[in-house]
C-alpha cells in the first residue's frame, strides 16, 4: 500500500498524520521540537495500551509491532539502561581506542592491496563496525562475519522470514556464548553483566543473553551505515574533504555533520517514513497535535536533523558546524548508551584516512552508489572507491 498523507494541521509543525505501509494510522513527526519533546516524554513507549489492536508500519519484526507491557515498560526500560550503561560507558569505549585504531589500519592496508576500483563498504565499512562490538562484548573475532551476516539479514524489512531467521541465530548465538562466558569469564561486557547477575539477581542470564544480542545487533548494523555516509559526503564535497584531510582538528565536527546529514543514496520508498516507533500511553499533546492513547507515533530523527529553524542552511554539508545539537542518537531517557563507542569509531576512522589515502575519490563520481532495497538501516550495494 502506498503511503497517504494528510497536510499539517494549522499551528502542528512538523508533524502530521499518514497512512503506514501497513494501511495503518500515525503520526509522522519531521520537526526537531516534536521530536526532540517525543523522545524524552515518559508518557510513549515501546509497548502499547491493547497490543493485540495496535496499529503498524509494517511486519517487521523489528520496528513493526508493540514491544512489553505499558504496566512495566518504564521499570524494565530504566534497569536495562542501567546494565548497558555498564556495557557502553565513555570510559570503556575510550579504552578501546587504541585496539580500534590498530583495527581500522589494518583494514585500510588490506583496502589498499586491493585491486583498484575497491569496494570500501565491503573491505571497510562492514567488518569494522562488527570486529569492534565483538571486542566490546568479547565475542571471538573469527565469528564476526558470522554474526555480521545474521545482523545484516535482521534488517531485511521486505524479508520477514528472512528478517526472523537473522534475530533467532543471533539470540541462539549469543545463548551459547553466554553460557561459555559464565564457565570461563573473561574482561568483556558479557562477563560483566553475568557478574551482575551472579551478584545481585538484579538481571537473569536470559536477559543477560536479550541485551547482548540487542548491542551486537545495534552496535554493528547503524555504525556501517554512518561510515559509508561519511565517505560518500567527504567525497562528494571537495571542499569540505579538502578541510578534513588538511586539518585533522576538525575530525570530530565533522563526525557530528556525518551523523546530522542526510545520506546522498537515494531513499528507498518501503522505509522512506519509518522512525522511531511509539505509541501513546495516553491523551498529550505535542507540536500543537492532539495525539490519543493508542496512536502510532514515528519519530524521523533524520528530518529533525534539518530543520531551519535549528541549524542554519541544514542541506549544506559543514564540517565547521556548530552547535551541532542533531537527534542521531536521540534525546532523553532513551539516548543510545552506543554513542560513545560509535563516535569513537568513527572519528578514528576519519582521522586515518587522510594520511593513508590523499588521493582517495569516487570511482565513478557522477553515480552515487545505489540503496540496497528493503532494508531497514542504508547500506550501498557497493561503494568504489580509488586513489
């Protein structure tokens, strides 16, 4: 079914009602103040008053449906946060740089002895994401394309069976190496939360085995996105590449510009809409919009990100931007515990490549790489690169 929307009602800016793939009602949130109010108020979840009535965006099994009970959500949510604030603090992020560092290297050498034109998502993109969460959760790195693998086929929004099979290997997966990890812990987040449950009883080794196979997930499929991102607008915008490349200094503003700015791929029309997914628990308002109990809500934090009347000039790519206050990781209770890793890994990355690749462009400028269709986070069929 095609997407159908209404206009914006008077005095509701950014945000407005469609119809979902699904053929479902919801609010469509574009606006940085709506969203950026919608992702830090307590009364929307991810669970839903009648789940069995809930209105979708599609079959996903990811971002589809309702997820928990509204009676628990808040609770569960907040003793969640905590255990992954233990996994993902700054400080154990920071302490990784060194070993992602070394990483990323490694994986430019190996790009470089490839024949050229070279596919950066796959030499780049895709393994470094993955071989970093597997050092954080301690997961061997032999396994990583594995698990890369089940990950990327959970994005599949078009591929439910698919989509299905990728979510169960990963959680079976990771049931086995929960276990192996409580019969010889190791210094990994998995052996840190199984110390917590050992410990306290605050969270079970089902839980514990839920979480690490939400942060493998997570941690992976979003990070390759916003590498492949970042290297199509550095390339895609002589001068902003020309200022990160003579003055590293700038890496980390431009990091926040990759993560604010749209993608240059064209956008896939199955996932064009899709955002956050909430549901009201009950009447609020937001944005001027009267939102009831029960409403599907979808919060774009990517069109957030460009509204004028927060960031100047939004469809200009500025490695010197700032404040750069965008919605990527969101806001609130719910920001992503990942951002400190993801930023890390990122700004490494950029760092390296001046130095490693002066001359590196676009095999073929004038096309940008094509979407991979149905899938829920952008990833390029390919991504040539040479120098």
């Amino acid at each position: 079914m095609e997407h159908v929307e209404d206009p914006p009602a008077p005095g509701c800016p950014g945000i407005r009602r469609i119809t979902t793939p699904a053929g479902d009602p919801a609010w469509l949130v574009t606006g940085y103040e709506a969203a950026r109010s919608l992702l830090a108020d307590a009364r929307v979840g991810r669970s839903h008053p009648d789940p069995g009535n809930a209105p979708r965006f599609s079959e996903s099994t990811l971002f589809g449906r309702p997820w928990g009970r509204v009676e628990t959500e808040r609770a569960e949510h907040a003793r969640m946060r905590r255990l992954m604030a233990r996994a993902f603090s700054a400080g154990q992020s920071e302490a990784l740089r060194p070993q992602i560092q070394a990483t990323a290297e490694r994986l430019l050498d190996e790009l470089a002895a490839l024949p050229r034109p070279a596919d950066f998502h796959r030499a780049v993109s895709q393994p470094l994401p993955a071989l970093v969460v597997a050092m954080l959760l301690g997961v061997p790195a032999e396994d990583s394309e594995r698990f890369h693998r089940w990950s990327d086929d959970w994005t599949h929004a078009d591929d439910h069976q698919r989509a299905r099979s990728g979510m169960e290997n990963l959680r079976a997966y990771m049931t086995d190496l929960v276990r192996r990890k409580r019969a010889r812990p190791g210094q990994d987040a998995i052996s840190d939360l199984l110390g917590v449950a050992d410990g306290s009883g605050e969270v079970t080794e089902s839980e514990v085995v839920a979480l690490a196979t939400t942060l493998l997930f997570a941690g992976n499929e979003t990070t390759v996105a916003a590498i492949d991102k970042g290297v199509l607008l550095l390339l895609r915008h002589e001068e902003a590449r020309a200022a990160v490349w003579r003055d590293p200094g700038l890496v980390p503003l431009a990091v926040e510009e990759i993560l604010r700015a749209r993608s240059p791929m064209p956008p896939d029309p199955a996932t064009e809409q899709l955002g956050i997914v909430r549901y009201a628990h009950c009447d609020l308002e937001a944005g001027g919009a009267a939102i009831r109990e029960g409403d599907l809500i979808l919060v774009r934090k990517l069109d957030a990100n460009q509204d004028p009347d927060v960031f100047r000039d939004p469809a200009r790519f500025d490695v010197t931007r700032r404040p750069n206050p965008h919605l990527t990781f969101g806001h609130g209770p719910r920001y992503c515990p990942g951002a400190p890793l993801a930023r890390i890994e990122l700004q490494v990355l950029f760092a390296a490549l001046p130095a490693r690749f002066p001359g590196l462009r676009l095999a073929d400028p004038a096309s940008p790489p094509r979407r991979q269709p149905g899938r829920l986070t952008p990833h390029p069929e390919n991504l040539l690169v040479t120098w």
